[in-house]
C-alpha cells in the first residue's frame, strides 16, 4: 500500500509545478504584450476586445455596427469606429483575420513605419474615412474585414517583389497575395466583396503616398499633419523585444532583404525575388 504521505508529497508537487507553469505562462503574456509596437497593440486589442464583448453578451452587436442614421440622428459617434473594431461571428474566418491584422501589422509598424509612429496613424486614419464613404455608399455595417486587406495591400506593395508561399506550395510576388486572398474568400463561401474594398482603400493611400509622387512627380498628397506629429514624436519607439514579433522576422537586420511574415501552414512566408 503506499503511503498517504507519499501520495500528498506528489500531489502537491504536481500542484507546485501547475503554479509555477501558469506564473511563467502569465510573465511571458505579459512581456508579449508590453512588447508590442502601440498601434498594433491597438488595433488588435480593440478588435479582439470588441468581438468577443459583443459575441458573449457584454455589448448589443447592433450598437456596434455602421447605422448612419444613428450616428447623425442620435450622435452615436462610437459606431465610426467600433463598425471597424467589430468583425461579427465568432470563428475561424475571424481568427484568421485577427492573424493577418497582427503580423502584416507588425511588420509595417517595425520596418517601414519604424520610429514613424504618426506616419503609421495617418496611413491607418485614411484607410478607415476611405472605408467609411465607400459603408455610407454600399450599406456596409462593418468594414473590420476591408481595414485587414488594407493593411495587408500596403505591405504587399512596399514589398512588391517578395516571393510568398500560400497552401499547396503556390508561391506568387507579394503584391498578388491580397488578390489571393479575395480568391481564397471566394472558393471558401465568402462574397470576396469585402477584401476587394480593403483592396481599394489600400491602394487609394499606397497611390496617392507614394506612387503619384514617384512614379508621376505630382506633390505628397498625404502630408502626415503636424498635430499628428506632436502627438506620436518621430524619436520616441516602443519597447521592442523578441516577444510579439510577427511569424517570420519582423525586425529586418543590415544586409539581408526584408521578408514576408510566415504564416499559418506556411502562409505569407517569402523570399525576395532573386534571392537564394
């Protein structure tokens, strides 16, 4: 027979381990999280948060969603964004829209948008009023899917000849990749409607910032304004450390070619083309 002190000598070893398991899990959350670049931090706090509130009771999902009569009639000015924030239903579609926001994210707030915090703001401030003419025009009562394809336009178009890989060993130039995606929407049930919206916001900031100026030697239309600059000071950075960094790399080390994120059975990960 063993010994009852052996048993209880066990079990509150076992007991001891769990505890100290969950502390450690709990310290590296909470380092992730304070590792995060503020904006990124942001939006997929205030998405995640948004969803799972209404989906588990805490909100009415109809006081979330894009009712412009609501918000001109009755001054609710909260819809303008939380018809961004609100993805609807819980599931799998919704998760992995909340990875493509979180790496493609991450990695303009660290590579291109590093140490230009306010530039990152007034990208994403133009993205969200594009979408919200294009809701008032087409009834759209969330635009939470559109705003991702428009974060993940904009890097495909930075980075324009990173080869990625997607399932089924296709790999394409990055800036077909949000194309891809629409078509995987598609295939999989969805209208595509959505990210072929976020397709056009992405591109109205990508022309208008970057290709306008120089590719047709017109001005920068998108000047990131002062007060923004005040706001969010080009010095100032987040702490970075190698928590909360995107699937693949996301800080680009001297000599070596950005990546694309990795992502989901080999989703989004790349090589710059030409490249080994």
């Amino acid at each position: 027979m063993t010994d009852p002190k052996v048993r209880n000598t066990d079990f509150s070893a076992v007991v001891g381990l769990l505890a100290h398991t969950h502390d450690s899990w709990s310290s590296c959350k909470q380092v992730w999280w304070a590792g995060l670049p503020i904006v990124t931090k942001t939006l997929f706090g205030a998405s995640f948060g948004t969803t799972l509130a209404a989906n588990f009771g805490v909100f009415n999902p109809m006081s979330l969603v894009l009712e412009f009569s609501m918000i001109y009639n009755k001054f609710q000015i909260w819809r303008l964004l939380s018809g961004v924030f609100f993805f609807g239903k819980l599931g799998f579609p919704f998760l992995i829209m909340m990875y493509w926001m979180y790496s493609y994210s991450l990695k303009l707030e660290r590579e291109h948008f590093d140490r230009r915090t306010a530039d990152y703001v007034y990208a994403l401030m133009f993205v969200w009023i594009v979408l919200l003419v294009v809701a008032f025009f087409f009834n759209m009562m969330i635009v939470g899917i559109p705003f991702v394809l428009a974060i993940v336009y904009i890097w495909c178009s930075i980075n324009a000849d990173v080869i990625v890989n997607f399932w089924f060993g296709l790999t394409f130039q990055a800036m077909y990749f949000p194309w891809v995606l629409m078509a995987f929407s598609i295939l999989t049930g969805g209208s595509g409607m959505g990210e072929l919206i976020g397709i056009f916001a992405g591109h109205c900031y990508f022309f208008l910032k970057t290709k306008y100026p120089r590719d047709y030697g017109g001005p920068n239309l998108l000047e990131t304004p002062m007060w923004l600059r005040n706001l969010f000071p080009d010095e100032e950075r987040q702490a970075a450390t190698s928590f909360g960094v995107a699937p693949a790399s996301g800080r680009q080390q001297q000599g070596q070619p950005p990546r694309a994120p990795q992502g989901w059975g080999g989703w989004g990960q790349g090589r710059q083309l030409g490249g080994q």
